[in-house]
C-alpha cells in the first residue's frame, strides 16, 4: 500500500535531499515563479491546493512567500509531520488525510492552482485512476484556474531489472545514512509498472553499529506525453510540458 510506504519513509523523508530546508526554499520560489508566469494576476496570493504534499516541501516552501495553502495526503504520518514543520515555521497550512483520487469530493471548488509534485501521480497504477484523480483536480479549479503537475522524464530512464538509483550519503542527528533504491520492471524489464525498493543504510557514528531499512512501493512509469493527453481528457485545456522551471518536467493545464 503507498500510504504504508509514506508512513514508514516520513520520519526520514527529508533525508532524500542534501538540504531539505534549501530544497523547500527553492522549490517554493520556482514554482511561485512558474505560477506567475502561466496565470499571470494582480493578486500575489494564490489559494493554492496541494493533493500530494508528503511531509510539505512544495507547500511550506509556498506558504512562506504568502500563498494560502490547503495540502492533503494519503500518508497519515506524513500529514502529521507536515503539520509539526509548518507549526515550527510559524505557517499556517491547511493539512488533511485524503486520497487525491477524492480530491474534490474532500476539498470542494474555488482554488487558484491544484498541485501535485514529485513524481506522486504514478503511484496510481492506471490510466483510469490518473484520470479520476485528474478530474477532481480539476473541479478543485475556479474557472481559469491551473494544474501543476511534475513528474520523472520516464522515456529517459533505463528499463529493467535491479536498477540502482543512488542518493547519497547523509549526515543526521549523529548517523550517516546511505540512501539508494532498486526498481525492477514487469515483463521482464520492458515493462510500464515497476515495483522500488528504498534502502536506508544507517550508521550511528558514536557506537558504528549499523541498521538497514527497506520500504517497498510500486509506480507506472507513465510517460509525459500520455499524461498530457490524460489532463486534457479530464477537461483542462492549454496542456503542455515545460523544461526546465523546476527539478523534474512540468506539466501544466488551465480549466476553461
């Protein structure tokens, strides 16, 4: 299940960047930019839907520059540790359990921008789950509102089985943590869905006694190009990718 995946990895999700803090900083100042630049508005606040917030980088980064945010999550343990690092800033954010699949049955209508970053959106394992999940993003919109979405480039990424993807290592509250995952695809390697392992090998630096841990989920390795034509099918118009605004594609959409 992806919310016990999530609810395992939230105490150390913010170990996935070199510097969580900087990452929020920066990622709340590109997507705000990239925000302005597609639905320019003389109001800066933005009322701004998160439906994949994990522990709160996108939303936290965007709630410090003034936008009125509301963020939900499947993860349960992630939405609560998003609420102790907003509390901790001093952001008032809006967080709440829900499945981005009931995102507007949860959240009702009106919102500027609907988000979901990182990847989230191919942890649903097909088209017609995107697209339930696309169309109540949508009607989360006022009428010319916009959907952002960022997902991996998967037409880049190699096909196959026991692919590692490195992260590094970690420096944290005393422990070295080495981060990597594993994927292997369906069918051999060739396949559209994969099932990821992520390992976090830690090491506590006073004692060297060393404990490793793995959480397991699965992903559709969707294309850009499909998921454009998704958005569009779930009935925003102006879908189109861009390069280059953030640290992974950006697809963008606007609800007539």
């Amino acid at each position: 299940m992806t919310n016990d995946f999530y609810d395992e990895l939230a105490p150390l999700y913010h170990l996935i960047y070199p510097d969580w803090n900087e990452s929020i900083r920066v990622q709340g100042e590109k997507l705000s930019q990239l925000i302005e630049a597609e639905w320019p508005c003389t109001q800066a606040r933005r009322r701004v839907l998160d439906v994949s917030c994990g522990i709160g980088t996108q939303a936290l980064g965007l709630a410090a520059l003034g936008h009125a945010v509301t963020a939900s999550d499947l993860s349960p343990d992630e939405i609560e540790r998003a609420k102790r690092e907003a509390g901790q800033r001093g952001l008032d954010i809006a967080f709440s359990v829900c499945d981005m699949r009931e995102a507007h049955t949860h959240h009702g209508g009106g919102f500027d921008i609907v988000m979901s970053c990182d990847n989230s959106m191919p942890h649903l394992q097909t088209d017609a789950d995107l697209l339930t999940a696309l169309r109540q993003m949508s009607a989360c919109l006022r009428p010319g509102g916009g959907c952002v979405v960022s997902v991996r480039d998967y037409a880049k990424e190699e096909r196959g089985s026991n692919i590692v993807k490195h992260y590094g290592a970690r420096l944290d509250d005393g422990r070295r943590h080495v981060l990597f995952q594993v994927w292997d695809f369906d069918d051999g390697g060739s396949g559209d869905h994969y099932d990821l392992g992520f390992f976090f090998v830690t090491e506590d630096l006073a004692t060297q006694a060393v404990s490793t841990r793995v959480m397991r989920s699965r992903y559709y390795a969707i294309s850009t190009a499909r998921l454009c034509e998704l958005m569009q099918e779930a009935g925003l118009k102006d879908v189109r990718r861009i390069d280059g605004a953030f640290f992974q594609p950006v697809l963008v959409g606007t609800r007539p």
